[in-house]
C-alpha cells in the first residue's frame, strides 16, 4: 500500500539549473537508438508517428502515465478521472521538458488500462515523445494460456505494424511480465509470443522482472530459445536489490539493463533511491555504462482514486519524472561520474 511506503530522503522539488547531463550514459537515448531500431529502420514508432531514433533525446526507459486495469474505463468511469490525469500529465511532461526531458517509453500494456489516444493527446500538449507497448504485463488474458505462442504473436505484430485499436497508433515496443517466483505457464507463453514477434518486427522487448528471485535469468532462456536477439531485450527492475553478479551476468549473455525503479523502496526490504544510485555507480566502475539505463515507473498521483492515496504519492516521489534529473545524476556526479 501506498500508505505504507516511507518517502525518499533526497533534496526536494528545486530543478537543477544545469541541463540534465547523462555523464557517460551518454544521455540515455543515445544507448535507447541502439535498443529501438528495427532491423532495417532508423525510427521508432511513437503516438504521433514515426520519429528517427537520432531525434530521441534525453529518454527515461520505463514510465507509464497512468496505469489500471483492462476495462475499467469504460465499465467503472467513476474511478477513473481521466481528464485530470490528463491535466497532470501535461503539467509534470512541460516541466519535465523543460528540465531536459525528451520521449518517455511508456509500456502501459492493455491488462494495465493502456490508453493510446490519452498518450496521443499528452505528447501534442507536451511535445514529449511517447512510445506505446504491446505485449503483456501480469494479469495475463485467460485466453492466452491456450493458445500457441504464435497466435499470440500475430496480434502484437498487428499493434506494431497497423496500430492499436483502429487508432493508427503503432507500438514501438513489447512488454512482457514476470515476478516473485518465477515465469509462471501463462507468462512463458507471453514470453515465447514476444520473442517471436520481435523476431519479425525488429521490435525490443521491455520487462517486468522480480530481480531478488533473478527472474530475468528464466526470461533470458526463454527468449534465447525462441532465437531473440539479445541486444533487442531490456531486463526491467534490475535494482530491487543490489546483487552485482546476477546483473554482470545478465550482461553477459548481451541484454540491456533497466535500473527503473527510482526512488524504490515501494516493496518492502527494496533498496532507497541512494543505494540505487551507488548501484549505478558499481556498474559504471566495471565498464557497462553503455549498458544501463535509468528510468522511475512513475504515473500521475491522479491516476488513482482517492486524495488520500494521491497525495501520499506526490510524498513518496514529488519530483515526478525529474527525480533523477534532480536526485540521482546529481548523485553520481558527486560520486565523481563523469
């Protein structure tokens, strides 16, 4: 719960005055290019179209504006203030522009609510990139624990080349989920589908691991089963703990890693956004700064319902999208990154 969750310890809400330097992550889209090309394309899908990957700028790698669940927008509206998300997603994406912030890859998948025409609509109003997701998080469709991997692939592919929903809106990317203890029947299936689909798109895929039981291993031979190319998969939440053998190893079989959870200490025993930033440093110090990307898992306090819980949100991180901008690479800085 929300409620449960103590806040950062960091220095506040004031911007720092110097435009966000990415030190030697080289300004993070700079290693996004190299995750997000097709194999034959230079551009990314993004909700307004195609943008050449050199176009990118300063990107944080796993965001979301909103997140629910499928349906609950059009069955329950009365949870759902969605014009007020909207409200508060173009006042925290200006100010993040503002402060240096260029495209946010935002792997809200259908089971999470995904809303394309709101990501749309923000990213007109922002002029922030937004790349949209196909592909699963959790709450696999129970549908999907029967079908064969391929017909799974079919319609991620479909969201990819013709768009989501009859909007037009293409995905740029795959998102794919598994969590404490393990890939479970249904998730392999997921798995299996979007490694199968990033084959025939050139399309990365994007994780949601539990890095405490070293999920991204199983994820790993999964998709190098299916014949994924490695350098096409981001391992998610790879700083829930601060185990170095298991990401240097994850490294090694050539994926990206996504220390996206700042400023963490949601679930219980997780590191604080300080030793995530020390953890940052660790992997810089032996040489996979080009390897590594920084991003929050952030939504809008009003994409919950309730004062209550929105406002403990806006405590536990009031710097929003800027948290690292502000906090973390600050910190490395001082840590003497450069």
């Amino acid at each position: 719960m929300w409620a449960e969750q103590k806040p950062p310890k960091h220095g506040g809400t004031t911007p720092h005055s110097d435009r966000p330097a990415c030190l030697v992550l080289k300004c993070l889209g700079d290693d996004l290019r190299q995750l997000l090309r097709g194999r034959t394309m230079s551009t990314v899908n993004t909700v307004l179209g195609p943008v050449d990957a050199s176009e990118l700028g300063f990107t944080l790698s796993h965001e979301h504006l909103a997140t629910n669940a499928a349906g609950i927008l059009k069955t329950f509206p009365e949870l759902v203030d969605r014009a007020g998300v909207i409200e508060q997603a173009n006042d925290t994406l200006q100010e993040a522009y503002r402060e240096g912030l260029r495209t946010i890859i935002d792997v809200t998948t259908i089971d999470l609510g995904r809303d394309v025409e709101m990501m749309r609509e923000v990213s007109r109003a922002t002029g922030v990139h937004i790349i949209a997701a196909t592909g699963n998080h959790l709450a696999v469709p129970r549908p999907f624990a029967d079908l064969p991997p391929e017909v799974i692939a079919d319609l991620y592919v479909r969201e990819i080349e013709q768009g989501i929903e009859e909007t037009g809106i293409k995905a740029g990317i795959i998102k794919v989920a598994s969590d404490e203890g393990g890939v479970t029947q249904p998730q392999e299936i997921v798995l299996r589908a979007a490694g199968q689909a990033s084959i025939r798109t050139g399309t990365p895929i994007s994780t949601h691991t539990w890095s405490p039981d070293r999920v991204g291993e199983e994820q790993v031979l999964i998709l190098q089963q299916e014949g994924v190319d490695m350098g096409k998969v981001y391992i998610g939440h790879s700083n829930d703990d601060t185990d170095l053998g298991y990401l240097t190893g994850l490294l090694e079989k050539g994926v990206w890693l996504g220390l996206d959870r700042f400023p963490g200490g949601r679930r219980p025993g997780t590191p604080y956004w300080e030793e995530r930033t020390e953890l940052a440093k660790r992997l810089i110090d032996a040489g996979h700064a080009s390897r590594i990307m920084l991003s929050h898992d952030h939504s809008v306090p009003k994409a919950r319902y309730g004062v209550a819980v929105q406002e403990e949100r806006v405590k536990y991180n009031p710097d929003g999208y800027n948290f690292i901008t502000r906090n973390v690479l600050p910190k490395l800085r001082d840590m003497g990154v450069s």
